[in-house]
C-alpha cells in the first residue's frame, strides 16, 4: 500500500518549512479572515502540490527561496478555485466540513478567496526569473479558461474524447504541471529537464481527473456506490464519453433524451451510470490513465536520483489508485 | 462647468494610448468571456482612474511603458472588484445596464472576474521597479479588507465617523492613491513628489465616497431624490453618523430601535433620511469633503505645470459636484 508520507519522505525537511512558510501567508488582523483561514488550514488536504514542486527541485538540485514561494503562491491560487468554485456550484461541503460559502456566506466566500489571489500574486513579485512570473500568471488564467470551457460543454453536451482531454488539461493538469515546472525552474534545471518534468506534472494530473471522473461511475471508491455527482449535473466525462462513442443509434439516442430532461430523476442517472459501465467505459477510462502513467514514467528516465523518481512514481500511482 | 473631457487634454495623446492598450487586455478566444467583454468595453465608464494615473506621471516628467501598465492594471483591478461585489451584493444593474451576473451568471461572473484578475497581475511581472510590484500586491489586498471591514460594520452598526473614514480609505481611496502613486514612481519623481502625488490621490478618493455616500441622502443628484439604498442595507456612512452623534437620546434610542428591524420598512427609511438631513449630516459630509479637497490642492503646491494641477483640480472638482 502506498502511505503519503513516505513520498515525502525525500523532502520532509523542506516540507516541514514549506509548512510554517505556508502558515505565514494566512496572518491577518482582520477578525473574519481569521475565522476564514482557519477553517481553511484545518481542512487543507494532502498538499500534493507543493509536494511534487518540491520533489521536482530537489530532483534537478536543490530547493531554494524562489521554490517555496512557487509552491506557496501555487498552493493557493489552488485554494482560491476550490473556494470560488464552492460558491457559483453551491457545493456546501468540502473535505467533510462545510465550504466557505456555507460556513460564512458567499460574500466572505467570494471576498477572502480574491483577497488569496492578491496573496498568491504577491510571490510573483518576489521572483528575478520571468518564466516564474509567466508561469504563474498562465496557470491562474488558464485555471479559468478550463472552467468556461467546461461550462460551455455543460450547456450543450457533447461526447468529445478531444474536448474532454482540453478540459481537464486546462482545469486540472495546469496546476500539477505548473507545480513540476516551477520547481524545476527554480532550481536551475536545464530546458530538457524543465520540459521532462512539466509533461510528467500534466500526465500526473490528467490522471487525477480522470481518476475524481470514475469515482462518479463506480463501485470501487470509499463510500462503495458511485456518487453520480456529475451525471447529475449532465456534466459529460470520459467513462460516458467512451460508452456514447461505442453505442448504437437506439442507445444514443436515449442518451441524448435523457440529457434533455431539465433535471436529471434517478431513472435516468441509473440508466446513465449502468450505460457507461456496460459499455467499458470505466475500463476504457482505466486503461487511459495506465497509458498516461507510463508517459509519465519514461519522463523521468534522464534523472538518476532514485529515491526521487522512486517518490513521484508513488505519486502517480497513490493518485491512481486511491479510494476518495 | 467641468467637462470631463478638459480633464484629459494635457494627456489626450496617451490617453488615447492607453485606451488602445487597454482594450487589448480584452482579447480572448474563449466565446463567452468574448461575450463579456464586449459587455464591460461597452460600460466602461469615464476611467477617472488611469487619467489620473497619466497625469501623475506627466507631471512628474513623462508617461513610460511602465506608466500604461500600471494604469491598465489597476483599471482592471477596479473593473474585477464592481463584478465581483455585484455578485456578492445580487446589484443587478450596472451604469443603466445589466450586471455580469444578470446579464450571464454569477459563475460567469466569478470566473471572468477571476480571469482578469490574473490579467492584472500579469502586468505586475512587467514591472522592474519592487515599489510598482508591492503597490499593486498592497491594493489587492487593501480593497478586499475595506469590503470586509465594511461587512462587519453591517452587522453591528457603529456610528463611528473613524471607523468610516477607515473603511472608505481602504474600499475606495487605495485606488486613487495607487493610481497617483504609480504614474509619480514610474516617472522617476522624487520621493517627496511621490507621497504628495499619492496623498493628493487618497484625499480625492476620500471625497469621491463621501460624495457617492451623500448622493444616498440627498435631493441634488440626478434623479432628483435621496436613492437610500445604503439605509435599505443598513450602510452606516458619514451623514447618518453626524446626525447620530449630534442627537438627543432619545433620537438615538429611536435611530438604534428603526435599526434592529430585520428589514426596513418605508417609514423607517424616511425617517433616518429626513434624520440626517435636518441634524446637518449632508452639510457636515459637504464640510469635510471641502477640507479633503483643501489638503489635496495643498499637495499640488511644489509642481509647476499648471496645466496639469488645474486639470487635477477639475478632477477633484468634477468629484465633488458631479450629479450622479
């Protein structure tokens, strides 16, 4: 079984200093923020990003200032979108504890999550390598053009394998890559390593969404029944991308009925959710991450730290394989 | 009278540049921020806020690369803050026309708000100069604290004229400060030109919310009777506060009971308007507004260009007396 600590193991001196840096970010003197961001730090996850920025320094040499300032600012443009994306989905619930926008209210919401923004920008100043600065202004722009696109698709649903993969390249892979890439920037690797850690950051996080997109169709997560969520939502993901794909007329045709409905009843999400089952689509969904895995793998075969590439590689498959 | 258009003469070419860099900040080829857009360039105002940036730095010598992007960059900051406050507030119109949120959605809101954001910030990574960074960074945050410190004001009223001018200074002013701050720093001014500049920023910034706090009040503005949509929300500001201070206790036990009504019915709010106006709170706020507008003049003292003082002057001018 792969334990998250030991892919830490590696780094666990500059992550423990990466976490009293991370901390610093959130003082404030103003009473509601106070509030705001502790609720926020006792919810804030695994922290896998900051983690892989680094991991992916210390592959290439060593971790220095302008590192944990990219994972720091990285971490929480990360934060802001899970905030911002709480209040316009109305998700009331987030790592088992209620959402900003819940626990206080959208304007606290809305206000705390853009006055992080200014907080994460604030690292860019404190960079003398203009790839940083692109690198991070890219990432916060292109964080929001994956979600319009995403929108546009939930409005006019379309079964396209293509599209699915700009989705959640742009709204999901931007930040693992980003996160690879700055690390490696920070830490003066050469342009060959950059770009062999950059695609390793994107294939890691395409294999993260389309993980989060199965657990939506399947009997294997933690709570042992799909949860439907985005079906709900007509939100179209690869295992009924796939299944669509390889149906007949008769069965698209359904499909596309049942995607008209204004609001989804539990026939119609039954009948999507065993459709795409049936139909392979979360084997098809699988096997997409085991071909992504191992582009990512032969990224790192120019690097000779082992202990390194040993942690990413556990990365990769604790995300592929994990069951929440 | 003040023309808007006199204002900008001393500067008409760069304006002119700006407006052309400004809109380029615009280009996208995702259709619905296209939408958007169009929608904001449509409504965009009268931009008091880079022409004034463009006159700091004319008067201090002359408009720089750096000059536009700051003046584009905290244009767009502004722009960010009236979408995402619309949201958070339900505003749904928007200089006569409908909010972003009532035109499309308030994820379309966020995220386009998000989206520019970011765009802002690019700017930043343009910038050699660590005290254009750290003001833009600083504005960021500023704005954002004066929301919630005004947030927490809603839901305990003070009549506390300190706490307002607090509030205000950092919801309002930071802008106008900023933007006289950057034009001075990125035309390479003295040290002393640069704080009376900024000063002269933050005190016009101070009389343009007290105007817009006394258009709430009043029968002068343009649609010729008090708006009270600051009272509706229970918003304390400056009339209401003299008024307060200068009451008898039982006028104040009275204001105090009218206030803890969940919502305000017609005869309270005609009540606390008819309140300020007859304790002299909208001459009071026009008193301070006067001294505000004494002390930014008296910044001016130790430039020689008259030609751009007086159309600073007409700026502070046109604030003060504007109808809407």
């Amino acid at each position: 079984m792969i334990i998250a600590q030991s892919i830490k193991e590696p780094i666990a001196a500059e992550y423990a200093k990466f976490s009293q840096l991370f901390e610093t970010a959130f003082q404030t003197s103003d009473p509601i923020l106070k509030q705001v961001y502790a609720h926020l730090l006792s919810t804030k996850g695994k922290q896998i990003r900051p983690v892989l920025t680094l991991l992916s320094a210390k592959l290439c040499g060593e971790v220095h200032q302008a590192t944990y300032f990219a994972a720091i600012g990285l971490e929480l443009l990360h934060t802001v979108s899970l905030i911002h994306d709480d209040v316009v989905d109305e998700t009331l619930q987030r790592r088992g504890l209620p959402s900003i926008n819940s626990a206080f209210s959208n304007k606290v919401a809305v206000l705390s999550g853009d006055y992080l923004l200014a907080q994460a920008f604030s690292y860019v100043g404190k960079f003398d390598d203009q790839r940083l600065t692109d690198a991070f202004t890219g990432v916060g722009k292109t964080l929001t053009e994956g979600e319009l696109l995403q929108l546009r698709n939930y409005n006019r649903p379309q079964f396209d394998e293509k599209l699915y993969l700009n989705i959640i390249a742009k709204k999901t892979a931007v930040l693992f890559s980003s996160c690879m890439y700055t690390g490696a920037v920070s830490a003066s690797a050469t342009d060959e390593q950059i770009e062999n850690l950059r695609l390793f950051g994107e294939y890691l996080g395409l294999c993260f969404q389309i993980k989060d997109d199965i657990f939506d169709y399947s009997n294997s997560n933690e709570i042992g029944k799909p949860t439907a969520n985005d079906i709900r939502e007509k939100k179209i993901t690869l295992p009924l991308i796939y299944a669509y794909n390889n149906a007949s007329e008769e069965e698209k045709s359904t499909a596309d009925n049942l995607l008209k409905m204004p609001v989804l009843d539990k026939q119609a999400i039954d009948w999507l959710l065993n459709f795409a089952q049936q139909k392979g689509g979360i084997k098809y969904a699988e096997s997409r991450m085991a071909e992504y895995r191992q582009l990512a793998v032969k990224q790192l075969t120019g690097f000779d730290n082992s202990e390194i590439t040993d942690s990413l590689i556990a990365a990769l498959d604790y995300i592929i394989t994990r069951k929440k």
